[in-house]
C-alpha cells in the first residue's frame, strides 16, 4: 500500500470525524430544545422561533447524514480496492461469496454510525409502515409537485427511500387502482397521532401549515384561524389560500391530525 493510497483513506477518516463532530453539535442543541418544550408544553404555541429553529436543526441533521452516508461509502470503495487479492478466480468466488453477507449488513452498519438523533429519525421512518403521511409528489405531466395523502408500504433503510400508495383511487388496476411512488425521505411528512393530541404542538393563530383540505386527499397550504385547544375541540379552524367564495376565504375545520407544518421553500 503507497503512502498517497494510506494519505487518501486518512483525509476520508478525518472528513468523517469532523462530519459526526458536527452532528453531535446539532444533536446537542436538539436536545436543549426537547428539554424547553418539555418543561413548559402549556406555552408551546408561543415558541414559534423556537420550533422553527428546531426544524432547521432536524433538517441540518439530516444534511449531515447524507454527508456521512457518501463520506463513508467512499471510505469503503478505497478500502475495498486496497485489499490483498488472490488469483481472479479466488478473488471472484471470495467476492461472490460475501455479497450478499454485506449487502445485509451494509444497512445496518450505515444506521449505527449515524447520530443518536439521525438514527431515531430513520428508525422513526422505519416505523411508519402502513401509516398515511403527508407525500410530495410530480404527477404525470404536471409542471409542479402536489402534496397527497399516502400510505407507506415499505422504507428502504439503506436508500433512505419510502414505498407509498396513494390514498386518492386512481385507474390503475394491478395496484389495485391505487398509484404508487418510490419518494425520499424529504418528500414524507408524518401525520401527528390522532390518539395522542395532548402531546401534539399546536401551531400558533396566523401560522401558515399545509393541511388535507375538506373531502380530498390532497394537502394546500392554508393559515391557522382557531388551534383545537382553543375552541375545545380536536380540529383547527383553517383559511386554505386561493379557496376564495364570493370574494372572501370560508374558514374550514380540519382535524388536528391531518395538519403539518409548512414545509420550507413550499409553492403551490
């Protein structure tokens, strides 16, 4: 093995150090977040800055394991092209041999090198199977996305990719006329439980949040008029934009469990 080989995989492993370094950064200041909203869940609808700084640790938590993920797999391909070799046909039966060994492994070794908190996001996506979220989707031959009920048949933990079925019936008869779509994981938002709404955030009278609209599966985004704690009940009272009736916006009820925040950068 020549020095600019061991020098290579060397600035790899340090690429990798620093990358968790700032992972356990975010996951530090993540944890300091829980902690406030947990001391005081009465006043959680008045920590907008707070939970808007929370989502965009969750969102630097995740860049940073995408990072770790190539980071690693690159490690990986220079280690694997170091390795002493026999004849071909050893090498080959060897290889041929531990494919399918790794290809099991290689998940979960991915998994356990993640931060704690990038790890309980992914094993939280692992968990939604058979649960409808909220899914980012391009129909066919429209010039944007659209957000639609779905239901997760399957996650994949190492392309970090979700398997879902849209809840609208469509005309596809061998899915049994429902569309399905292979998404990542930034386009699946988790719906709240709807057995759980004590523990659930509000969000906040004026907050914009994409919400199912009325009779649909599909989600717009729309302004908080009413929170459920405020009316007693277990529905906000939404105004969806462009939902104009004789020149002004009908305010809609919409149960707590079909309304997520808005996600960044949203248009529609």
């Amino acid at each position: 093995m020549s020095s600019p080989e061991i020098s290579g995989i060397l600035e790899i492993s340090k690429e990798l150090d620093q990358l968790r370094k700032e992972q356990e950064e975010v996951l530090s200041e993540i944890n300091k977040i829980h902690k406030k909203l947990g001391a005081a869940p009465e006043v959680i609808e008045k920590l907008g800055d707070t939970l808007l700084k929370l989502k965009n640790l969750y969102i630097q938590a995740k860049d940073l394991s995408e990072k770790e993920v190539k980071v690693s797999t690159a490690l990986l391909s220079q280690l694997d092209a170091l390795l002493p070799s026999g004849t071909p046909g050893q090498q080959r039966r060897k290889l041929e041999g531990n494919d399918q060994r790794r290809k099991r492994m290689k998940t979960d070794s991915d998994i356990s090198r993640l931060s704690p908190a990038v790890r309980n996001h992914v094993e939280a996506c692992a968990s939604l199977k058979g649960e409808q979220v909220a899914a980012r989707i391009r129909p066919e031959n429209a010039e944007k996305d659209v957000w639609i009920v779905a239901k997760v048949t399957h996650f994949d933990r190492e392309t970090k990719e979700f398997d879902v079925l849209d809840e609208e019936p469509g005309e596809d008869e061998e899915s049994g006329g429902q569309r399905k779509y292979r998404l990542p994981m930034s386009c699946i938002i988790a719906f709240p439980k709807r057995n759980n709404p004590v523990a659930i955030p509000e969000f906040s009278p004026g907050r914009p949040v994409l919400a199912v609209y009325p009779g649909t599966t599909e989600l717009y985004k729309a302004t908080v008029i009413s929170t459920p704690r405020k009316s007693k009940s277990e529905e906000y009272v939404l105004e969806f934009d462009d939902d104009e009736e004789d020149g002004t916006l009908p305010q809609r009820a919409v149960p707590f469990h079909k309304v997520v925040a808005l996600p960044e950068g949203h248009r529609q």
